[in-house]
C-alpha cells in the first residue's frame, strides 16, 4: 500500500514523502480500513511547518480527517464488519466525557499516524459510522473541521437556536459549517470574509448577513448596527490574535467566544480583555471533540441533510498541490484528496 509521511528536516518545513509499506493486519481490538478520500485542515500546514504542538520529531502520516470502509476486522470486534463505511475521530482515545491532556498523545496526523494513505488500522472504538446520503469526500471532511464546529455551537454552552445570533469569520471549512449547522438550528448567521464573491456563496448557503472586513475594516461596529447594538451571541473565531479583540468588541452580554484558530499568528494579542467581564461574556478555547459528540453531530446532519462545501478534490498523487491550494488561501470551504 502506498502511504506519504511527513519527515522533518534540520531546516525548513517537513518534506511530504510518498511511501511504498506492507498492508497491516488488523489485531485483537482493531479495524482496517480502505481509506478513500482524506481533506485538509490548517492544522495541517502548521504541522508540516513545525508550528503544531501536536507534531514530533519523527516521520508521521499525515492529515487527521479521512473516511473509508472497514476491510477486515480483529479477533473481539463485534460492532463492525467489512463494508461499513467509517471516518475516524481525530482524537483516538477522546470517547467521551471531558477533555483529558493525555489525548494529546493520539491526535492522528500530528502524534500518531494519520490518514494520508491507502489504508489504515484503527482501534475500533476510534471509527464513526457516517451519514448515507454523503460520499466519501463528504464525509472525510467531518473528523476535524465538521466537529469543531458542532462542539463550538451544539455541546459547549447553551446551544444556538432561535433567537440567537452567531457571527462566523471566513470561509473556511469550519465556519462554513458552523455557518449549516447555526442555521439549521433556528439561529441568526453573520459572516465575514475578505472576498465579495466568497460572501455571495455564504449568502447562498443562508448567511442572513455578510460583510467584506476590507471594505469594513471596523467590522465590529458593523456587527453592533446589525444586531441593533445588541451584539451576537456566539462569535466562531478562526483568527486569533488578530481579531479576538474586535470580536470581544462584537459580543452581547453574556455571550461566547469560541476561539478555534489562530489565522493571525501566535503572537499574544494586543487587545484588552476587560470587554469580556464587562459584558459577562466567556471564551471558550474549543479543540475537536470526542467520539460521542460525532455521533450526536452525524444525527443532525443526516436529519438536516447538511452536506459539505467542497472546493477542490485533488487525486492522491497530487497530495502536494491540494497543500498548496489550501495555503493559499483561495480556497471556500474544504480541500480534499481522493484515494
């Protein structure tokens, strides 16, 4: 089977290798699975950049966010069986409950192998069954950028729902489906991008509003005229340090930040944190999620039929080039490769 792997060098990013391995077996406890679509997160540039904290020192497949169908099962695995269709959860061993640091030490595609391969063995307590009415490239979308934005709307805090307004920035793939998943639960969406024609697009999946951050700069005072000087109740925050403090700027009281990303750099922001305890407001740092909060996010897809915003699919022995295109950041929402 063929499989790349990302291997450091002394200098410069990680070099991304393709690889000719023997086929694993499954052992007792554990699946194989056909992989046949994986997409990219930005994680994913960071982690071939060094920048990831989840990255070692050693060779690793990379990419977390994959689906496929199971091939051969281990000796005691009894809830699967070759066909099912499965992705895998990013965090290996994040079942359930709260988060643990511990999990750091099986995130797929940065401290243990990932799915940017032919074929992959898994315990079979880290697979997912997706939904029906998604192919696979649909579906290899969900593991990271899918249930980050659940877990920020659904599970942390109060639900969005009617009566709610969520703010989204950009166009990526999770803000794209916070964008799906807001609206389908009753919820208000405003969203922001740098691009009028990218803004078109999130109107047609059902923003309510939209602005261009370069022409309005000062996006957040747009933000507080749209919502009456109210503000919004949850921003999906994918900058960082960049923009967190207009989006202190653009919550109501009480509301949320669920701070995903850091598109802005690492550097520490430079804003003032005191517009969140003058509005009662909270930040939420928001990682993935656990394996049962994908099975509640995979029911409300498949009853919502909420699909994903696929920008590009690249064959496999282009895997370099889809790298490319997310770096660029031309993309609107998620970039795949097929397999």
């Amino acid at each position: 089977m063929k499989q790349y792997r990302l291997e450091p060098r002394s200098e410069g990013p990680a070099a991304l290798v393709l690889h000719e391995i023997d086929e694993p077996a499954p052992g007792p406890g554990e699946v194989s699975v056909r992989l046949r679509a994986a997409s990219l997160n930005y994680r994913d540039l960071l982690m071939r950049s060094g920048r990831s904290a989840s990255g070692g020192t050693d060779p690793v497949v990379p990419l977390s966010d994959g689906a496929g169908e199971i091939t051969a099962v281990g000796e005691g695995v009894t809830e699967w069986q070759p066909g099912d269709r499965v992705a895998p959860t990013f965090f290996r061993d994040w079942i359930s409950g709260p988060f643990d640091m511990a999990y750091h030490a099986a995130a797929r595609g940065g401290s243990c192998d990932g799915v940017l391969a032919e074929a992959l063995v898994a315990p079979a307590h880290s697979l997912v069954r997706v939904p029906d009415f998604m192919n696979f490239e649909e579906a290899a979308t969900l593991p990271c950028a899918a249930l980050t934005a659940w877990h920020a709307l659904m599970e942390r805090g109060e639900p969005v729902g009617p009566g709610k307004t969520v703010l989204c920035l950009g166009t990526g793939g999770v803000s794209l489906f916070a964008l799906q998943i807001a609206k389908a639960a009753g919820a208000r969406v405003i969203l922001t991008s740098s691009s009028s024609e990218k803004l078109e697009r999130a109107h047609a999946l059902g923003a309510d509003e939209t602005m261009n951050y370069r022409e309005t700069p000062e996006w957040d005072r747009e933000v507080w005229r749209l919502t009456e000087k109210r503000g919004v109740d949850l921003v999906v925050e994918v900058g960082g340090p960049g923009t967190i403090g207009r989006s202190m700027d653009s919550l109501a009281a009480g509301g949320r930040i669920a701070l995903i990303g850091v598109l802005t750099g690492f550097d520490p922001p430079s804003a003032s944190l005191f517009p969140l305890v003058k509005k009662n407001a909270s930040l939420d740092g928001i990682y993935v999620g656990n394996r049962e909060m994908f099975v509640r996010m995979n029911a409300f897809l498949e009853a919502h039929r909420i699909r994903s915003v696929i920008d590009r699919v690249f064959p496999f022995d282009e895997a370099p080039a889809a790298y490319a295109h997310l770096e660029s950041g031309a993309h609107f929402g998620k970039v795949v490769v097929a397999l």
